[in-house]
C-alpha cells in the first residue's frame, strides 16, 4: 500500500507563478488591475473569444451570463442532471425554473433529443455541460436554439483546450451565446478560485464588466490608477465578483503550462485505458467524436455493480483503505432534497443520469500525478474490480 495518500487531483503551481503572486502582494496592487487585462487577454485569444471577463469563480460567471441576458422569473432554462450543483443554482438565483432534459447515457452529456422534448414557450435559454471535458453535440443544440431564438451558455468548466469539430470550446458563437470557465483548484488551470466568461455579444461583455463590480460604471482600476476619474455612476445593484490580480498571476503562468498539462491528461487516460481495458467490472469513459479534442478534466468509470456485487460507494471506500483518493461527479442533480422538494424530481424521472450517478467515479487525474502514482492507482483498482 501506499504510505502517502494519493489525491484525485491536485493543482500545479510553478515557482514562476508563486514569484509573481509575490510580486503582486509586494506592489501595493492586489486586486482587479494589469495582471487581470493580461489574463483576459491571453485567455481570450486562446479560445479565441473578443471579449473574456476574468470573475472570482465558474459560479459567478454562470450568475453574470443569466443576469446579462435578462434571464429571470417566469423563464425556463434547459440543463443537465450530470453537472455539479452550481449549473442549476445559479438559474434558480436569477429566478427562473431548470428544467433538466437527460444524458446520453454513452457520452454523459445533455442529449439534444431530449432538450427539444422539454422545449415549452417560456424557454429562455440552454445550458450544455461538456462533461468530463468531452465536448457536446453542438451543431443540434446550436439549431435548437437558433431555432427557437434561445440564449446558448456553456457551461464550459471541464472543457478548457477542449475542441468541437476543429473549434475551441468558448470561441464566440454569435450574439445570443457565453461561456464559462472554472479554474478551481482541481480544474484544467486553477488560480486558486476563479472564472472567465467569454462572449462575443460586445453589450454583454459591457453588462458583466458593470455587474461584476457593484454595477459601478468603472472598476477599482479606472477610479484609483494615476489617470483615472474617482467619479462613477451605478448603473445596476452589481454583485462583487471580480478577479484579484493575485489570481490573475497564477492564471497568467497557468496558461502557458496548459498544453502540457492537457497533455499529460491524455497520456495517463490511455494508461488507463490500457490497462484496465479488460475488467468486465468497470466501464470505461469513450472518447470524444471524431474531429474533437477531449480536454479529459476527469476519468470517471462506471464501476458495474451487478458484476462487482459491491457498490460504487464501497469501491471509493476500499480505495481509500489503500490511500488512493477517488471523488464523484456527480450525483445526478433531481436527487439533491433541494432540488426534488422544489421541483418535484423524483428516481425515475432521469433514468439515464440515475444509472451513471449510481456507478460514476473519478480516478486520480492530474498533470503531477507521476508514473509511478499511476501504476498504483491502477493496480488498487485492478485489485478492488478483479484482474483480467
Ligand atoms: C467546477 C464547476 C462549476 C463551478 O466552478 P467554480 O469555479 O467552483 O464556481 C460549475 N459547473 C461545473 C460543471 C463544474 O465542474
């Protein structure tokens, strides 16, 4: 067994990045200024976006994309059971009703069919998760919501260097879309906390500039810099949801490792692949389509209960008896109390998400884990689920 716990993720922070964090705290200049410009700036011509907002989370972002687009009471917005809890809590946020429409159970991801089953007169707008980093099929929930004149958000926090049929996840689409992207510690590239919204809608770009910061009509950076107008105006009740330049510093140097690290993401899912190809017991994730790129954010196997004759929940157990950390993502969303006591979600509305939620967990992944990690997560997991 292993004598140091082996988290499932783990972030990867270069002295560089820690040098100009220090760098940031010794200037006097901590909060939104020249290293946030710089982060939005890169960041956006990475996904190639016009405009990205750098914010303090995923969360804030998903909150400012619904706000900017007027979404609000008497909407319906379309997502996903197999996200995290912050896709859905952000459209009750802004007062409008989710209304879930059901995976593919292969993909894991939203299933346009199902979308257009739950279409009514008040939806307002659709909300894809690429889960695990695997991109939706966009070109359906696109024409969906051309056709009936929807806002398109992404939720896009697995899917960064994730690619549609040659196209960068969070490349602008067009007036009525946003995306969202998380740098939580254990996503793709982290600062810590924090978010960026893309867009190519310059009027939405301005809202969320406004919203993130009191509804002020300029930021810290205008007002205290030595050109700058200490007058401003409120222009909306904003939120306070700007990114600190400390954060902006690890981003900036995140970036420039991002290749490498999605790299070594795909190097250690093959390995995977490999060698636990063979167990009956686990089901493997697929790969994205042809012409995508999966930005593999997770490795999350169904572990088949009928043939393991334990359950998912043992199995995570008996991998931490061997110091080996698995997480889950996710339980499907109808089956949190908040959710089903206030929108009458019941087991059996979701069939597809229930049978993954039930089974679905996450292998350790990330950049760091070394080769020797790997070989040890394997060969506890190949212990638990039976050799081939
Ligand atoms: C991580 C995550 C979020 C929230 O991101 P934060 O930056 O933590 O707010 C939202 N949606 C999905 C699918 C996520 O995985």
């Amino acid at each position: 067994m292993r004598s140091e716990f082996l988290p499932f993720a783990r972030p990867d922070i270069s002295e560089e990045a820690i040098a100009d964090v220090v760098d940031s705290i010794r200037s006097g200049w901590i909060t939104t200024g020249p290293k946030t410009q710089r982060f939005e700036k890169s960041f956006g011509e990475y996904v190639r976006s016009p405009y990205s907002m750098a914010v303090n989370s995923a969360t804030a972002g998903l909150h400012l994309a619904m706000l900017a687009f007027g979404i609000g009471p008497g909407d319906e917005v379309i997502t996903t059971p197999m996200t995290f809890a912050a896709t859905v809590n952000t459209i009750v946020w802004v007062g409008a009703k989710p209304v879930l429409a059901d995976i593919d159970p292969v993909t894991l991801n939203i299933d346009p069919q199902n979308i257009e089953r739950v279409l009514t007169p008040r939806t307002r707008a659709i909300v894809p998760v690429h889960f695990a980093g695997r991109p939706c099929r966009m070109d359906e929930i696109e024409s969906i919501a051309h056709d009936h004149g929807l806002v398109l958000i992404e939720d896009a926090a697995h899917a960064l260097g994730a690619e549609y049929r040659g196209r960068r996840i969070g490349t602008a689409l067009g007036d009525t879309h946003a995306a969202i992207f998380s740098f939580h510690p254990t996503k793709n590239i982290t600062t810590g906390e924090g978010g960026m919204l893309c867009t190519g809608n310059e009027e939405i770009a301005e809202k969320v500039s406004v919203l993130r910061q009191h509804g002020m009509s300029k930021g810290a950076w205008n007002r205290y810099a030595v050109t700058g107008n200490p007058h401003y105006d409120i222009l909306f009740p904003g939120l306070k949801y700007n990114m600190l330049d400390i954060q902006a510093a690890i981003g900036n140097d995140q970036l420039l490792h991002l290749e490498k690290f999605n790299n070594r993401r795909r190097q250690i899912v093959d390995r995977y692949r490999r060698e636990l190809g063979g167990l009956d017991t686990l089901t493997l994730p697929g790969e994205s389509g042809k012409g995508d790129i999966h930005s593999w954010h997770i490795f999350t196997p169904l572990v088949m209960i009928e043939k393991t004759g334990f359950s998912r929940d043992e199995f995570m157990a008996r991998m931490r008896e061997k110091n080996i950390g698995t997480a889950l993502h996710y339980q499907a969303i109808h089956l949190f109390s908040y959710f089903a006591d206030n929108f009458g979600w019941k087991r059996g509305d979701f069939p597809n998400a229930e049978y993954v939620s039930d089974r679905i967990v996450s292998l350790p992944l990330f950049p760091a884990m070394t080769d020797d990690d790997l070989a040890e997560a394997i060969e506890a997991t190949r212990e638990i689920c039976g050799r081939r």
